[in-house]
C-alpha cells in the first residue's frame, strides 16, 4: 500500500442571478481546476439561476494551492461566453483536516474554522469549516468576478482514505 488517498469533493450547488449571454438568458456551466486536474458540471440550458447539485472529485495533492471556478455561457455555433470566476483558498479546510483525529472523539456537529468575508477572498458571506459525520465539510458562497452579477455556491469535503479505513477496521472488530 501506498500513500493513502486524499480526496477533495466539490459540490457545486447552484449559481444565482448570473450574467445574461445569450438574448434573455444563459446555459450555464462550471469548470473547476485543481492544480492540473480540471472537471465540469453539466450544462444547464436557458437558466440564470441554475441548480446542478454535482459533485466533482479531485485527487488532494502538496501543495495544496487553489481551488479555481469559472463559469461558462455553452453556445452552439460560436465559442462559449465568460460568465465570470471566483477561487477558494483551501488552507483552512486542509488545516482544519490536520485536526480530525482530535476531533473523531466528538460527537455531532462542531464549527472548526469560520473565514469572513475580505478583499482577498471571494466569499459573499462567512464560510464554517464544520466537522460533521465523520467528515469535514466546508460550505462556501462565492462572488464571481470580472462579470456584471451572479453567485456561485459549494460544499467542499474533505475525504481521507486512511481514516476511512481504519474506521473500516474498527467495525469489524
Ligand atoms: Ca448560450
């Protein structure tokens, strides 16, 4: 066996009041970028206010960097239009994943980090990076830049493969 594995699982959630490219409206997609991995929601034809409810898997990698979005306008005949990007800075959900093994005592729901809003990050309002279930979870809404208008929401996990295993173990003993 190797390294353990360690995965980042992204959930994007929905977009709200996002950018008109097409005559009245948009078909919306999201691409996130982790270092060299890249992954996409679906589109989602002639909507502004777009749910995808998708969850997109990246390998956790050092350094751990940025997470990066950038929506799209899908167009038929012609290049896809911009629809804005925002990024997350993963530091305080990978800090908050060095705790877990502390926190594997507790029991139910325990708020580990809280990032406000500022002029160096994205966030629309404060983002908790919260221990739940057995895993660490970090709920983000973010402002998209370089577009008129719209928001972009996410749940981002945490998921440690070791960890998972060894509770695995722990089961069947
Ligand atoms: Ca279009």
């Amino acid at each position: 066996m190797g390294e353990p594995r360690r995965l980042l699982k992204v959930l994007v959630l929905q977009g709200r009041h996002l950018a008109v490219r097409d005559f009245r409206t948009s078909d919306p997609y999201v691409i996130v970028k982790l270092g060299n991995q890249t992954a996409k929601t679906r589109v989602i034809n002639s909507c502004l206010n777009p749910v995808w409810n998708e969850e997109l898997t990246f390998s956790v990698t050092e350094p751990l960097g940025i997470l990066k979005l950038e929506v799209f306008d899908k167009d038929r005949f012609k290049a896809d239009d911009k629809m804005g990007h925002a990024y997350v800075d993963l530091q305080a959900i990978a800090s908050a994943a060095r705790l877990k093994q502390v926190l594997q005592a507790s029991v139910g729901e325990t708020k580990i980090r809280k990032v406000v809003p500022s002029k160096e990050n994205c966030l629309v309002k404060e983002s908790f990076v919260r221990y739940a279930e057995g895993e660490i979870v970090q709920d983000v809404c973010l402002r998209l830049s370089d577009v008129e208008t719209g928001d972009i929401e996410l749940k981002i996990k945490w998921v440690d493969g070791a960890s998972t295993a060894a509770v695995a173990t722990a089961k069947t003993l």
